[in-house]
C-alpha cells in the first residue's frame, strides 16, 4: 500500500509522521516561476471565454503574484 499526502505547511508536521516507515520520503514541489503560472492560466482558461486583451504575463509579473500556487491562480478565475 502507498500513502500519499500533501501540505503547504510542512513546517508543523508532527516529527511522529516523518519516522521511517511512515511517511519518509518527502518531494518538494516549488511555486511554479512565471512561465509555469502563465501556462497554468492558459490551461484554467482553454474552455473560458476570455477577451483577447488579456494578457497573462503582465498579470504574473505583478509583485503580487509572486508566491501564487496553480491553486491560488485557479482562485482568480472564480
């Protein structure tokens, strides 16, 4: 059997869980850099009808996109 979990907050995992046997092998997936959050826009939006004047990069170059998560953009559409 496997066990997959997930966390955004890493920094308050009980220290019980990480123990051999459990769940020892921790990946690490970074915040996606600008390319990645523009081509996670793109694909939150292929079946949206978005005006053409959008543009994806200049809003992902914004100082407050900078710690945004595929989740957090998804977010944006809602």
């Amino acid at each position: 059997m496997f066990v997959i979990a997930a966390t955004n907050r890493p920094d308050i995992l009980d220290p019980a869980i990480l123990r051999p046997g459990r769940i020892d092998r921790p990946l690490y997936v970074p915040l996606p850099d600008d390319l990645g959050k523009v081509q996670i826009l793109e694909a939150l939006c292929r079946k949206s009808p978005i005006d053409s004047s959008v543009n994806f990069q200049a809003l992902v170059a914004r100082p407050e996109a900078a710690n945004l998560t595929g989740a957090d953009l998804s977010h944006l559409l809602t």
